[in-house]
C-alpha cells in the first residue's frame, strides 16, 4: 500500500481477470490492485473512461479459488509503457459474489 490518501486501503494481487463490455470479444487484464472499490488492472488495449463491464475474477481464500462476478465503471485508462493502467469502480455485485470479496478483503486486513 502507498501513503495515498484513499477512501479504501489497496492491496497487491496478480491475478488475470476478464473483462466483458457486452462485446463479441473479452479484453484480458492483469490485475495489480484491489480495493473493496474498485480494482486496477494492465490492459493491452484502452478501455475508454465511463464505459460500463461486467468482470470475472478467482481469489484465493483460505488456499480455495473462489470466482467472483461483478459489473464495473472504467474511471481511468493512462498509458504505461506498452500497457494501458485501467482504474475499474465496482457498481454492483451478486450477494454470492460480494461475500466472498468481503472475506477476502477482510483476511488482507488483518
């Protein structure tokens, strides 16, 4: 974690996640960061801002991977390097889904 000041501590993840903007085609995404708002992801392509997704990812709780299914908002999309860094606010959220994030967040902070 940096000393930034956030609304939600971040934690380090390297984790591949899809995402899916209602397309014929999935952007793949390296994970970076998690936060229980939002995640930050390398893309090898732009992800225009305020463009709305679906994402999917696996966390690892307690040695089992757990798959979480959420919809998102891009809130930012620079580029670094070769890769685009794209900044993903979590809009919502499946009950099955938001417990397991939770409890994965939770084992982070602790």
């Amino acid at each position: 974690m940096t000393d930034e000041k956030r609304q939600h501590p971040r934690f380090e993840i390297n984790q591949l996640v899809e995402l899916d903007m209602g397309r014929e085609t999935f952007v793949h995404a390296d994970a970076v960061n998690l936060s229980a708002g939002g995640i930050l992801c390398k893309t090898d392509e732009q992800v225009d801002p305020y463009t709305k997704l679906f994402l999917m990812m696996t966390l690892n709780l307690q040695n089992r991977e757990r798959i979480i299914k959420c919809e998102g908002l891009v809130v930012r999309s620079e580029k670094a390097g070769d890769q685009w860094d794209t900044g993903i606010s979590i809009t919502s959220m499946d009950e099955a889904s938001r417990k397991i994030f939770e409890e994965f967040i939770g084992h982070r902070m602790h």
